[in-house]
C-alpha cells in the first residue's frame, strides 16, 4: 500500500513540476526611408522559451527607428512561438 502511495505521489509532483516549453521564432524586417541596396533587410532567430518568459514573449511585436540626418532605419520585430 506504501508503495502505491509512493508512486502516484512522485507521478503528481511530476505533472505539477512540468513547464510548458516552445519553440519561438523572432523575426525582424529592418527598412529604410530612402531606396538603399540590399534593404529591407528580414532576420530570423530560433530560441526555446518556457514558463513565464514564453507567456511574456510570445505574439510580441517591438517596433524601434534610428536616424542619421535625413534617413531612417526602421526595425520591426515580431516573435511567435510554437
């Protein structure tokens, strides 16, 4: 009786331990405001992500932009997890 009681003790705490996990691709497009060679330019970095870190991240889009004088870069990031 001991016995079963152990197993389904550690068969629980392993269902409540688990973290759900995924695979996360971001991917960036970066554009400029004036015709340049080789732009845009699209990047893409695969990660895994877990728990908390998964639930902030994914289906986040982050948008930043540099200027140098008359031109900007504009760069857009969206990441999706899987």
């Amino acid at each position: 009786m001991k016995t079963i009681i152990l197993a389904m003790s550690i068969i629980v705490m392993g269902f409540v331990s688990c973290e759900k996990c995924e695979t996360c691709i971001t991917t960036t497009v970066t554009s400029t405001s004036v015709s340049t060679p080789g732009y845009p330019q699209t990047t893409k970095t695969t990660f895994e992500a877990c728990g908390d870190q998964l639930k902030q991240i994914d289906g986040n889009k982050t948008t930043s932009t540099a200027y140098a004088g008359n031109i900007s870069a504009t760069s857009t990031a969206t990441t999706i997890c899987q």
